[in-house]
C-alpha cells in the first residue's frame, strides 16, 4: 500500500483522515490497514444495528465519528456519541449498539488483527455468514 509523501519517498503505513474515511463509510465493515501487530477497521451500524456480543482474545479500541449508540462491556451500558472512544481489553464481552435513527460512524482498531485483510462486508448478515478471520497477511 506504500503511499508516497509530498517529497516522493515511499512510506509503509497509513496516514489518511481517518474521520473523513470513518463517516463517508456506509459499510457495515471494511477492514482499510492491516499490520503486523494491529489492525484498523472502518465500520457504519445502521439505526438500531448493532455489532453483535462477542468476546475476544485480543484487544479493541472504538472511535465513534458521528452518531449515537451504547457501548455494553460485560453488561455494563455506557452511552456513546460522537467523539467517544471505547477500549475493550481481551476476553471482555462487548457490543456497540446504535440506539439513534442516524448511522453510527466509527472506526475500530484489533491488537493483534482480527480479519482478513482488505475484507468488506456491507451489511452484519454478510459479515456473519462470513466467518473469515485474519490469515496472517497484511496490507504491505
């Protein structure tokens, strides 16, 4: 994915507006960089969608861009709005839900991966029927 800078080097990584990205997404997941040790995933929940409980073992980070929801952590409900981050540590179970009648835009990152790299799926039932889970590639 080498991206070039304004001098013409060649960089390995990301670096884009990830609140741009994060809001014009309309996809229920779409994984954009995959690391070695990390992940970075866009995601857009529709009203009333949510991820689905579940439980991993390995850490999440959630960046809400634009919307409303709940964060559940082992049944705890906190609610969320735009500028709100959520750390979920491994083997927490957890789900973010949108609770408005807008799009709930966010971003997601996996310590380590967590899918296959450059995967999209447009709604939750392609993502469940899916069941792909990270091959050990990345982007680079």
């Amino acid at each position: 994915m080498g991206q070039s800078n304004k001098e013409g080097i060649i960089m390995k990584g990301f670096v884009q507006d990830i609140e741009d990205l994060a809001v014009k997404n309309d996809e229920f997941r779409r994984v954009i960089y995959t690391a070695k040790h990390c992940q970075l995933v866009l995601m857009a929940l529709k009203p009333k969608e949510e991820i689905g409980a579940e439980v991993h073992k390995l850490d999440q980070f959630f960046r809400v861009e634009e919307g409303a929801g709940e964060a559940v952590l082992n049944g705890v409900r906190t609610v969320i709005r735009t500028g709100f981050a959520v750390v979920v540590p491994a083997g927490i179970k957890h789900n973010i839900i949108n609770t408005g009648s807008v799009p709930l835009k966010l971003y997601t990152l996996y310590a380590p991966p967590n899918h296959r790299d450059g995967v999209v799926h447009h709604t939750r039932e392609d993502a469940d029927a899916d069941n792909e889970h990270f091959d050990g590639k990345t982007t680079e």
